[in-house]
C-alpha cells in the first residue's frame, strides 16, 4: 500500500463523528436517514463524512430509491489492520547502524 492511500485510510479515523458512524455500523447496514439521527448533524455534514469513509473503502454503500444504506467494508478494515500491523512490525524497521555522512548529527 502507497502512503497516499494510508493516509486517506487513517483520515477516515481521524474524526469523532465518523467513528460514532463506524461503531454504529458495527452492528449492520444503516440508512443514511437513521445515522442523521443517531449522530444529530446536518445531512450535508453526514455526506462529507460518508464520503470520505466510502473513498477510504471502510464503509461501502448501496442506493435503494432515494436513500443511501451503508455498512462496514470488511476488506477496507482488514486493509487498515493490516496497514497498521505493518507499520508497528520490528521488521520494517532500519538496523540503527549510524549513518556514514559526515555531517549527520546523530552520531
């Protein structure tokens, strides 16, 4: 995974209101009217936030009508588990071998 979709995947965590929406989900697909509800924002402000959920690929969507039911994407979270796994892995890590400028400081 790029850096560039990291970042729009842990942009999606990085609000309240969208993990109020993503605990909410948890429990099954919601209506767009019923997360209105449960989160008390103004409908333009619950789409900017289920836009950037949906292009982070953690929620997915599906229109029945006029409504916009959501649920979680569970190959979006694994991403985003497996995402952070790699960036906490010893693995990935440089040896701390000093480095060979001479004029680097951290020697």
């Amino acid at each position: 995974m790029n850096a560039k979709k990291a970042a729009k995947i842990f942009k999606a965590f990085c609000d309240e209101n969208r993990i109020r929406i993503i605990q909410l989900l948890q429990t099954g697909e919601k209506c767009g009217c019923n997360l209105l509800e449960d989160i008390q924002v103004s409908q333009p402000t619950l789409s900017h936030h289920m836009k950037i959920l949906c292009d982070a690929e953690i929620v997915k969507s599906r229109k029945e009508g006029k409504w916009t039911h959501y649920s979680l994407s569970e190959e979006g979270m694994l991403q985003a588990i497996r995402y952070l796994q790699m960036l906490a892995s010893s693995e990935n890590e440089d040896s701390e071998q000093p480095c060979s400028q001479d004029t680097c400081s951290c020697r």
